[in-house]
C-alpha cells in the first residue's frame, strides 16, 4: 500500500485563552501554547501539520497555483465543458466570479500560519537525538513557508507579509515585492543552513520530506523569477544581480550559483534513466499492455532501454526533490481528506461527456478535461527539432503529449470548450488490465490488492479518487537547467539532452557553446506540464507574444471544428492589463480595511462563457 508522507496524529488546536484564577493559568486538558509543543512527537505533529496544507490545497485543486500556472501559460488551453468557467477564465486570465480563488488563499495562508507555528516553537521542544535532527524539521518549515509564500507571490503579486503568529491575526497590508521575495529567499537560506548535508533519506525520513538540497533548487527558482520579472536580468549570467534579502543582507549572484552547484555536486539527486521513467504510463502493469500504444512502439523502436516507472511498487524517483504524496485514506465525507488523492489527474484528465468508449483511451483515465495542449506547442517543438536538435525527433514530444489522432481512438465531445488533438500525459490518470479485468487507476491493483479489501477509504477502482501517483513539483532536471542558465555554461543541458537521448534510437546532439535562446527552448520542453512554464515567459518577457501564438489555432468546440479566438479582448491584452496575476478574492477585500485589488479586474475583467 501506498503510504501517506504524513499522518496527523491529533488535530491540534492553538487555543488562546484567559483563566480567571490568577493561581493556576496552566490547561490540563487543552493544548494550548503553554503546554505545546513540548516533546519530539509534538515537534513531529506540528511539521506533519505544515506539510499537510499541500493536501489540503489538493482538495480544490482548480484555483491552485498549480493549475492557474498550467492554464495561463502558452503551452495548453483552458478545456473543460461548456459551463467549465474556471479552467477557461484561467486560461484567458479573466475572472468569472467574486471568489474563484478564494479556498487556495485561505488554504495556503492557513499552510503559512502553520510554518510560522513551527518555525516558532519546535525550538523549545525536548528530546531530539541531536542538533541535526531538530534544525533539519525546523529547516523543513522554512522551506515550507517559503514555498507557500512562492505560490501566493507568483499567482497575487502584492500579498501582506506574515512572519510570526502574533501579526497572523491582525490586519497587515500588502508588502513591496521586494519584501516579499527578499523573505521567500531569506527562507530558502535559513533552510539551506540549518538543515544538514544530506538527503532526506539518508536521515532516514519518509519520502517525501524535503531536504537542503531541495531548499537550494527553490532558492535558484525564487532568484531567477524575481530578478528577471522585477528586475529585468535576462540572461542572468550577463548581469549578475544580487538581492537585498529581507534581513538587510545581500544575497550574491555568486551565492545562488554556489548553492546550485552543490545541489548538483552533493545532493545525490539524479536523473532517472530514461525520461519515461517519470510518468505513470510506464508503469508495469500498463506498459507491456498491446493497447499502450506509445509504449509498445517505443520499447519495439529503443530495445536496449529498460522502462521501468520509478513508483512502481512504492519505488522513489531518483530526481524527485520535492512533491505532494497521496494514499488511499481518503473520503467525500471531509473536504481535506479528498488531497490524499491526486485529484490534479481527475482535472486533468480526459473527458468524458457519455460518448467515449474507455477500452479505446488505453492507458489514460478519465477526467473532466481541463488543459488540452495548444496545437502551438506541438507546432513549435517541431520547430524546435528542426532548427535546434538538427532534424532529431525529440523523444520528450510524444513522451509528454498524446497525439489523439495516432495513438487512441476518441470521439470529439459534444461539451468540451477548445478541444484539441493533443492530450497532457504527464498530468493524466492511468489505467491498467490485469487478467482481463479492468482497473479504472493502475494504483486500484498495484496498491490495493485484487480483492478492494485493503483499501482504507471509499476510493477503490474509482476515477475520481483512484490516483495515487506523486505530484513532483521540483526535481532534479530544473536544477541542471537552472545551472546552466545561472552560469551561462552547456552542461547542464547537455546532461537532459543526454538523457533524453537513452530513449531515442538517434541521440540529441550535444551543444558546444551556450546560448540563452537554446535554453529557454530546453527549459520548455523538458519541463513541459509541470507548473514551471508560466513564469518563465513572465521573467523572460515574452508572456505577452507567446500567448498570442495560441490565437487561431485549431481547435473544436463541442464537438466541432473551430480556432480558439480571442475572449475578452485576446491573450495579449488581458496579459498587459495583469500582467499575470490573478484576482484577489474579493471576499478578502471586503475583509480587509488595507487590500488593494490587483490591475485589470475592472471592466471586462468577467468571463461569462465562449464565445462561438
């Protein structure tokens, strides 16, 4: 079975209370912070709690960073049915309701309540084996902050600061961006020195805690988007920006490109074998399957590479620095429980409005179709083959994107807004058939058993809360890239493009000399689905231009042939007006005496449907 990263021993609540007899203030029977924590499972309970909003905030997966990130950038549409107004809004960065995004800011505010609760007091708690042990979970709710405050930063611009648990409960205006990612970065640092030089496993935590060198990669994502959206350093290693952090201290170009050169030196992160390996395709009940037809082709095309997908069994991914982990304990009945499953595959995955035979879709589940790949995409990574790989097929294309017209056999969906030809593999729900049996999610066979006895909640051979496959957010490859791009240097690219090559009878060439162009063309489509794309057109300043390229594009709307014309003025414009920042809730606003809404959500800021 597959195992959870953290179970909540005891749903602990901080209660600040007065007692009326000034003689005996201490509760014994409440934990309250005169009492909590305490000991080491209290410290242990505490960063359980921090590392839990990531489910939480997997409950409602549609107005996360994650899928807004996905949908805004130039690489996939916004998809769903026909009253679908969220994926669509997120796509032409609009907004259609008050709320649209009003559970992930609760969520991840609650998430940074919770860091601040720990970095606060695990201090104080007794019974550590050693130092190490109790810097590295105070370490891990850093880091954790800095990634909470990473996503509100990128998705709202201009958010309060919160950095103790006394401000957490007054009204706080929003900071300068400088602040802001002076102290995501200030976070990453703290984190980087306090926890000890190893990997996570090699202290032996579950999978799933985030170590140093995790710490590391996110501090080279912060200092690349900061410095390239506010301060317009692109290419980096031409202008080499330091960072006031919030400390007052100055975080050195040189520093970053230290920290990233250890991660890829000392962290003992590597890359899988094959880049297959990373995906839910590969997996062994699905992979020799004669309906899978990409696998098939591709181990009859490259017989000397051993597929084999690094979860199988409970397996970990080599290069998998930092991600959401899920089990089969969850329920309908308790909102939050519903992250315990991967629910990013059941958005993501293909949708299904009755008229799709599922034994033709083999290997991907069903889902409610948000994110069709923009036919751009495909178009502009053929490109890429042609002008920058000298006519080599980039085995990462079909690795990542279903070409429908080749690989399935679907029917076109009479509600389903900018349907493509093309299908996100990376994001989507596997099947599998096991003796001639049906499995709507490989893991209802792999993890729990032939019998759907073992499964602890409701979710066996359910499509909707049947995934249980990592959400990996940071992993090894962005590091290898982010050290090229920092050092200007063709290494690390030359090493993705090397292992992209074990999976091709015709390797990728290798570069000689580096260019920026080269890298951010490597960045794309090696990273392809994984959250990373919109910001990086945001810092290079291309957003605007690469939006547009998805206009005119074909595409089918409710079953038939149409382009994806502009709504709400177009890409471009809605782009300028945002300049990518989504809508502060206006529940927030109104509680607020000191939030100020974001620009471009005035008039014309409202979808209201497509406009055919």
């Amino acid at each position: 079975m597959k195992n959870i990263l953290f179970t909540l021993f005891a749903a602990i609540a901080f209660l600040f209370c007065s007692c009326e007899d000034a003689l005996d203030t201490k509760s014994y029977t409440q934990a309250n912070t005169s009492n909590y924590p305490q000991k080491l499972s209290d410290a242990q309970q505490l960063i359980a709690g921090v590392y839990n909003n990531l489910n939480v905030v997997n409950s409602n997966p549609g107005g996360s960073w994650y899928m807004y990130a996905a949908l805004a950038s130039d690489d996939v549409l916004g998809g769903g049915g026909d009253t679908d107004y969220l994926f669509q809004s997120e796509d032409l960065l609009c907004n259609y309701s008050s709320n649209m995004t009003n559970q992930f800011w609760k969520d991840r505010w609650a998430g940074i309540n919770r860091a601040n609760n720990a970095i606060a007091t695990i201090g104080n708690c007794i019974g550590f084996k050693d130092d190490d042990q109790k810097n590295q979970m105070i370490g891990e709710a850093y880091f954790l902050r800095a990634y909470y405050y990473y996503e509100l930063a990128s998705m709202y611009g201009k958010i309060p600061l919160i950095l103790n648990t006394v401000t957490g409960a007054s009204d706080v205006p929003q900071a300068s961006a400088d602040s802001i990612w002076g102290s995501i970065m200030q976070d990453c640092v703290t984190a980087i020195k306090m926890m000890p030089s190893q990997k996570a496993s090699a202290q032996g935590l579950q999978d799933g805690h985030v170590d140093k060198y995790g710490a590391e990669a996110l501090l080279g994502r912060a200092y690349l988007f900061y410095t390239g959206f506010y301060k317009d350093a692109n290419p980096i290693n031409e202008k080499k920006t330091d960072v006031k952090l919030l400390d007052g201290t100055a975080l050195t170009y040189a520093e970053v490109c230290t920290y990233i050169d250890d991660c890829v030196t000392n962290s003992g992160y590597s890359l899988t074998p094959q880049f297959q390996d990373t995906w839910g395709y590969s997996n062994r009940l699905s992979k020799n399957d004669n309906a899978n037809y990409y696998m098939k082709n591709l181990m009859a095309n490259v017989p000397s590479a051993s597929f084999a997908y690094c979860e199988d069994d409970g397996g970990v991914n080599p290069e998998a620095m930092f991600k959401i982990k899920f089990n089969s304990m969850f329920t309908w009945s308790t909102e939050t429980i519903i992250g315990y499953s991967n629910e990013y595959c059941l958005f993501f995955g293909m949708r299904d409005s009755g008229g799709q035979t599922w034994s033709n879709l083999f290997p991907f589940g069903q889902g409610w179709g948000a994110g069709p790949v923009a036919k751009n995409l495909w178009s502009d990574w053929k490109s890429y083959e042609a002008n920058y790989l000298g006519g080599v097929a980039d085995p990462r294309r079909e690795a990542s994107i279903c070409d429908v017209t080749k690989e399935i056999s679907r029917v076109k969906e009479k509600d389903f807004i900018q349907e493509t030809d093309y299908f996100n593999k990376k994001n989507a729900p596997y099947a599998c058939n096991v003796n001639g049996k049906r499995y709507n999610t490989f893991e209802s066979y792999m993890y729990g058993g032939t019998d759907g006895t073992t499964w602890v909640g409701a979710g066996w051979n359910d499509t909707q809360l049947g995934n249980l496959h990592d959400l990996i957010l940071i992993r090894y490859a962005e590091v290898l890239l982010m050290q090229s791009e920092l050092e200007g240097t063709v290494d690390g690219i030359n090493k993705v493009r090397a292992r992209a090559s074990q999976s091709s009878p015709t390797p990728l060439p290798q570069l000689a000399t580096y260019s920026f162009d080269a890298l951010q063309q490597e960045r794309r489509f090696e990273l392809a689905f994984e959250g990373i794309r919109f910001n990086d057109i945001r810092r290079w300043g291309i957003a605007a231009t690469a939006l547009d390229k998805q206009l005119d594009t074909d595409v089918y709307i409710d079953g038939a042939p149409n382009t994806n014309k502009a709504q709400n003025g177009g890409y471009s414009a809605r782009y300028n007006a945002t300049k990518g920042f989504a809508k502060i809730p206006e529940s927030q606003i109104s509680l607020s005496k000191l939030l100020k809404q974001n620009d471009g959500y005035s008039s014309g800021s409202d979808y209201n449907g497509w406009t055919k």
